[in-house]
C-alpha cells in the first residue's frame, strides 16, 4: 500500500507530491516499480488524494501487478485506513510515495520480519547531536544517541492488527505520523531492519535534486 496522499507545497509544487516527477517518471511510479522489482507483493494499493485520483491511475498505468487506487482522508491514519480496508492480503506493507529510492532488498526484509513477529519497520540509527532549543536558543540537555532510531517506510503488519491499531488510534483521538506508532500506542511490538540509506524522504525541492543525484550514481 503507497501512501500517495501527501500534498506538495514545501517542494513548491500544485499538484500532490506522490506525482511531483523525478528524472522523468513521478515519484509513486518509483516506489510502485520497487515493489513490483521485489517479487514480494502481489497487489498495489495506492491511496490518493481525493481529487487526484485519475492522475494516480495514470501513474500506475501498465505496472505489471494488480492495482488500485483509493481515495485518502484528512489525516494520515484515516488515509492507512482507507488503504488496508481496500487491501486484501493477510500482511500490508506501507509505504510512502515520497520515497521513491526504496530498494527490493529491503523491501523483502521488512516483508520477512513482519511474517516473523507481526510487524516490523525499517530504521537508520540517528548519527547527528540532538538538542532541545527554547526562545531561540540551545538547552543544555538532549536526548542521547544510544539506542535513537530515525524510522523509515516500508512499515510491515498482519493486517488485522494494524486495522485494529489504527481504529483505536482515531477512535481515541491520536495524531499519528507512522502507522507503527499506532501499534505502539496499543501495547504492540514492533521488530526493526537495518533500513537504507539512500531511502530518503522528499520534503523539500534539495530533497528532490538529491534524490535525483543518486538515481544518476546509480546509472
């Protein structure tokens, strides 16, 4: 399932960002291809945002996998619900469209644990010094590297119990900004895979040039 819901202004772009183009084909054609590349999957879901939904299908034209497209809702658990409730497979990956570097490989590996232990996501340990900052200046404590993980997606679940996770989530009133966290939230245990890391978020248009930079290493 691709989250292609996201909308595109901090790349200074009209249109949703999962169909912002990179090197020629827009973002959700990259990670759709990735997961067609990685055997592991057998349906695409993408999620889109409402009005978009034409364009998304255009996107995903001639795949090479059975695939539909859904429209999202306001918050991002209302759009992961949209999707796994279209999804049919016992176990649901989740992925970000604005991720479209994401490898087989790892794709594969997030697969094979969440068939392990119910659930697992990518991490990149966080490398960089982490400070509190308050009225425009540092504080002297922060939190410490050891054990500090930045996460990335594909998020790998049984589906039910990433259903139901996400149900209690609303029904409680959480703003979620993964959909592991919603099984955190519930008392759920979430198993982690080394992630990459060249699989960068697009947020911002220096995102997008680095990204762009990468595919061209890659040949």
């Amino acid at each position: 399932m691709i989250l292609a819901a996201g909308r595109g202004e901090r790349l200074g772009a009209p249109i949703g960002k999962a169909l912002v183009e990179l090197s020629g084909k827009p973002l959700l054609r990259w990670s759709a291809e990735a997961f067609v590349a990685s055997g592991a999957v057998v349906e695409v879901v993408a999620v889109a945002r409402p009005g978009e939904e034409a364009a998304v299908e255009g996107a995903l034209a001639g795949l090479g996998l059975p695939w539909r497209v859904v429209p999202g809702g306001e918050r991002r658990q209302d759009s992961s619900l949209a999707g796994i409730s279209a999804a049919a497979g016992e176990y649901v990956l989740i992925h970000d469209a604005a991720r479209p570097l994401v490898g087989p490989d790892l794709i594969r590996a997030v697969l094979e644990a969440t068939v392990r232990h119910g659930a697992a996501v990518p991490v990149i340990p966080v490398r960089d010094t982490l400070r509190y900052a308050a009225g425009g200046f540092l504080r002297a404590e922060g939190p410490d590297r050891a054990g500090l993980y930045a996460i990335q997606t594909p998020q790998g679940f049984r589906r039910e119990l990433i259903r139901t996770a996400l149900e209690d989530a609303v029904r409680r009133g959480f703003s979620l900004t993964d959909d592991a966290g919603a099984v955190l939230l519930a008392g759920g245990r979430v198993a982690v895979v080394p992630g990459e890391a060249r699989n960068l978020k697009v947020t911002y248009p220096e995102d997008l040039e680095l990204a762009r930079a990468l595919l061209s290493f890659r040949g």
